[in-house]
C-alpha cells in the first residue's frame, strides 16, 4: 500500500513539473495563455491541475473547475503539451464565444478547433498512432478526434458525426487566435 502510494505520489509530481515547464518554455502554450489574458479571461495555473483519470482521455476542461491533465496517461512531455493545447482552446472557446456545452453542434465546433489547433493531428503524432496515409491525413484526423471528443462528453457516435458535417466547414477554418494554421 505504501508503495502505491508514493507511485502514485511520483506519477503526479512528474506531471505537475511538466506542466510548470511547458507553461513557461512551450511558444504554443505561452501563446495560447496570452491570448486568452488578451481576451479579458486570464486563466490562473491553479485551474489547470493534474488528477488521474479514467483510461479513455488525456485531459479534459469544464468551465466551473478549469482544466484537467490526466496524470495517469500522460506519460511524456509532448502528451502534456499537445493535451494542454487541446484543452486552451476550449477555454479560450468557453472566454471568447457564448458557447453552449449542452450543445452538440457548439461542442462540435470546439472539438474541431481543438484537435486542429492543438498539433495533436500533427504528423509525427499520427504516425506513433498508426495511421501513416498522408493525403487528407489531417481533416481525417481532426475528424476522428473530434468525434471521440463528443463521444467522451456522451454523444453517440451518429449525433458526433453529423454535428461535426453540419459545423465543419465553419469551424475547421476558424483558426483563432492563430493567424493561420502553422
Ligand atoms: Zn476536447
């Protein structure tokens, strides 16, 4: 039991260090940090915490409690990056438009931001996952993500993927605060 214990004492302390780094040297987090202080919603370190989860998500953000960092699945610094990435722009979403997380196809447009701006869908990432076809590989990507995305919040699969079509279109080439995807 005490053995667990300060297992599960080190997986968490491993993450909290990721996530003090990566708040202070990842150019996207800055980035996506600024961007939201710009926006009038600063969101303070201490709403982003690290807590283990269920086996099915990396992370997740809920506008009362702020955002979550699976600990127990994030197992290198790059998870943590593109995980915290992910979860930024549905805070930044949840700041800057009147989002309805009731709402498939709301939930739709911020899955799909986040999994296209996040660089989660990046190359590389895909590769490690084993999808290795290239053409159209990152809507393909951002797609599948998106529709786990609403999957996790308890949509089926059928409402996820015809809110995705409905708001795809709309909301792929929204690619705020970034200029443009890089
Ligand atoms: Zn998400």
């Amino acid at each position: 039991m005490q053995e667990n214990e300060s297992e599960e004492q080190k997986i968490h302390n491993r993450c909290e260090k990721w996530k003090s780094i990566l708040l202070e040297s990842s150019p996207l987090l800055t980035f996506l940090m600024d961007e939201m202080k710009k926006a009038g919603a600063p969101l303070h370190k201490k709403f982003i915490s690290c807590a283990p989860c269920g086996p099915d998500r990396a992370g997740g953000f809920a506008p009362k409690y702020g955002i979550v960092l699976c600990e127990n699945q994030l197992v290198s610094s790059d998870h943590v990056e593109d995980t915290l990435a992910h979860e930024l722009i549905h805070a930044y979403d949840n700041a800057t438009v009147q989002l309805d997380w009731s709402s498939p196809t709301h939930l739709a447009c911020t899955e799909i931001r986040a999994a296209n701006l996040s660089r989660e869908c990046a190359f590389t990432r895909e590769v490690r996952r084993g999808h290795f076809s290239i053409a159209k590989q990152h809507q393909r990507c951002v797609k599948r993500r998106a529709v786990l995305g609403l999957m996790q919040a308890g949509h089926s699969k059928e409402v996820a993927e015809e809110s995705i079509r409905v708001v795809w279109d709309k909301c792929f080439h929204d690619t705020a605060p970034f200029d443009e995807i890089y």
